[in-house]
C-alpha cells in the first residue's frame, strides 16, 4: 500500500512525501531507520483526474547522459541532506534547459504526487530510465536504503559517461584526420586536376594510365556531382534510419566483435559494462537470477545475451557461474578464476565489481593504445594516397620537360 507521511528529522526539518509498505507499522518502521520521525500518516489513494499531467501520455523523452548523471548525483546529495523525494526531484527539475528534459521529470512528481512509488514513476520513461536503474532504486525503496543506492547508481552512471566521453575523445583525432584527407583528395581531384589536363591536352602530353584514371575520376566527379552528393546523403539516412531500428540496432551491436583489432576491445568494453552492472544489483540486494535477467536484457550483442542465458541455467540447476563464464569464449580465465573465488567466500558481489574495475582500467589502456596506433596508420595512408596523387600529376610534366631538351 502507498502511505503519505508528514515527518521531522533530528534537525527538525519537516518533510512530505510517501512510501510504500505492507501496513502503516512497517511504514514508521522504515522511516524510523531512516531518521525520521513520523508525525501524520495516512493511505495514498491514487488518481488520475482528467487532464492531469499524469493521466496524458507523455510525449518519449530520452535524457541524455550527462543530465542522468546530473540528475542521479543530485538525487543522492538531496537526499542525503534529508530533502523528500517530491521536493528534489522538482528542485533539479528548474535547473534543467531542455523543456523535453524537464516534461521527464514533472511527469514523475506528478506520479509522486498522487501516491505512485518512485519505482512506478520512474518506469513510465524506459529510454531514460533503464531497466537495471529501476531495479535498483525498487532495492532502496524496499530496504530504506534509497539514499545508498542513489550513491551508488550516481557512481555506475558517472563511469558509463566518462568512458564514452574517452572513447569520443580518442576517436576525435583519427576522425579529423580523415576528414582532412578526403577534403584534400576532393580538392585537387575537382580543382588542380582539371587545370592540369587543359594543360596536358594543349600540350599534346602522353599521360601514363595512373594519370588518366585520376583525370577520368575528376571529370566523373565534375559531371556526376549532384548525383553522387544526393545519393551519398540518401545513403546517410538510410544508415542512421535502419540503425534506428531495432533490427539495425541489433545487427550493429552483433557485428561489433567482428571488426578486426576493434572487437576484442569491444568486447572487453561490454564486459566492463556488464561486469559493474551486475556487481552492484547483488550489492544492492537483488537476487541472482534477477539481476542475470537484468544484465541479459542491459546488453544488446546477442553473444553476451546467449552467455547470460546459459548463466541463467547454470544458477537455476545449482551450478556455478564461474564455469560458464570459462566455457562461453568471452571472458578471460582470470576473471572467471576471479568470479569463483568470489563464490567461494560468499562475497560474489565485491567480487564481480573488483573485474569491472580491472577491466576498466586495462580498456582505457587499450583506448589509449589503439589510438596511437591508429594515428600514424592514417597518416601513412594519406602520405600514400596524396604522394600518388601528386607524383601522378608530375610526372607527364617531367616527361615533357625531358622531350623538350
């Protein structure tokens, strides 16, 4: 049952807000270990009066990671400092710029308000609020921990974005190297080639075969511009349309391990991600097989879905996890060695996290050194590619220059 409570703490602050328990006794109970002090409580009966923001099907809003991150911090140190829930979600709420953003979160105090548990609200966004972050804010509020589990959420959500924040990082180099190239190789196959074969055809130049393929690849480019420009814009949206599907997701989160170089990397990051996750739903006091289900359904490469899968099984017949993980190919032998020694002492949870940690810290290395190895990769193969170009254009020049002594 949801119970509205009016209740004082040990400052004497007052504070209004709900909770959800089996009867009003078990409500004080919790609120007690909390410390608070309970002075009116009274049944939640939930409404939704027409029009209300929380009977009218919110317009899908996802937040983005860094106002996640934002949000969830802020909801651990209000809550910390003894603020309700209703109060401090609407307090980060004013801060937000994005009126999208801010729809989120008046929906979910609406839902508050009229007597939903956090859990509830939270859910009614999926595409802000995933399943494994309800999970674990359904854990806070059944334990009286909310404001534990809002710490430790903050700390998952933080490292999720300063590991993409790398990633992008890392990547941004090679990317404007690229770009530089091509802006280059368009550049003198659009305006220097064609000056260069005026001079050719004037000059009655016998041109070797490299020289007349990049001439014939200018002169397709000058004709064929508007086509290829609109068919490479329509190839654009036809990419970023099918990945935003969910077959085209799928397809693309599979074919990720497959890259050469990049998929073990990926790998490796998905292990992390799903390392952590799984490590703080156990410390977080959801079951095993829960949080295995939670995690399966956290990851979108049907690989690691399998492995999960097969975890499920394994813990479902009484075996170990820590075999399943050896026998799926994608975890090293010492993180499944780790994970049993966790299941030997009781302490699965630390253990599992003590991997993510360890994975982190050698993916951000490997980042580190795929990118210098990418870097000079790039610059060798624009070395190459402009060298042709020019020496392709030289020399018909050298040769006319030889004729004329």
């Amino acid at each position: 049952m949801i119970l509205t409570y009016d209740a004082v703490d040990a400052d004497g602050k007052k504070t209004h807000d709900s909770i959800e328990a089996a009867d009003s006794r078990e409500a004080v109970e919790q609120l007690r270990r909390r410390g608070l002090y309970v002075t009116q409580l009274h049944e939640s009966v939930r409404q939704h009066p027409k029009g209300s923001s929380s009977s009218r099907g919110s317009k899908p809003c996802r937040l983005p990671l860094k106002t996640l991150v934002q949000f969830t911090r802020q909801m651990a140190m209000l809550l910390r400092s003894g603020s309700g829930l209703v109060p401090a979600i609407s307090a980060i709420r004013r801060q937000l710029q994005k009126a999208t953003h801010r729809a989120v979160l008046e929906d979910v105090v609406a839902e508050l308000e009229d007597g939903a548990p956090l859990t509830d609200a939270l859910r009614r966004h999926p595409r802000s609020f995933d399943a494994v972050y309800c999970a674990i804010v359904a854990a806070g509020e059944a334990s009286g921990s909310l404001v534990e589990m809002f710490e430790r959420l903050s700390h998952i959500v933080q490292k999720r974005r300063a590991l993409r924040k790398k990633i992008l990082g890392a990547m941004a180099y090679p990317v404007l190297l690229i770009v530089m190239c091509v802006h280059i190789l368009l550049v003198m196959l659009l305006f220097v080639l064609p000056r260069f074969n005026i001079m050719f055809v004037e000059l009655h130049v016998d041109t070797p075969t490299s020289t007349r393929l990049l001439l014939s690849i200018g002169a397709a480019l000058q004709a064929h511009w508007m086509a290829l420009l609109s068919g490479a814009v329509g190839a654009g949206v036809a990419l970023g349309f099918g990945l935003s599907r969910p077959a085209g997701r799928q397809w693309l989160a599979d074919a990720q391990l497959y890259v050469p170089a990049l998929g073990p990397l990926r790998s490796r990051l998905i292990q992390g991600q799903v390392f952590r996750t799984l490590g703080m739903l156990l410390d977080s006091g959801v079951g095993l097989l829960d949080s295995l289900d939670l995690v399966r359904r956290s990851t979108g490469n049907r690989r690691f879905q399998a492995m999960f899968e097969h975890l499920e099984k394994n813990v479902s017949s009484g075996r170990r996890m820590s075999s399943a993980f050896e026998q799926s190919g994608l975890v090293d032998a010492s993180i499944a060695q780790a994970i049993h020694t966790g299941e030997e002492s009781g302490q699965l949870g630390g253990a599992i996290t003590f991997c993510a940690d360890t994975l982190d810290e050698t993916n951000e290395e490997l980042i580190t050194a795929v990118t210098r190895l990418i870097e000079p990769i790039i610059l060798i193969g624009m070395g190459v590619v402009v060298g042709g170009v020019a020496i392709s254009l030289f020399l018909p020049l050298f040769d006319m220059t030889s004729a004329m002594r």
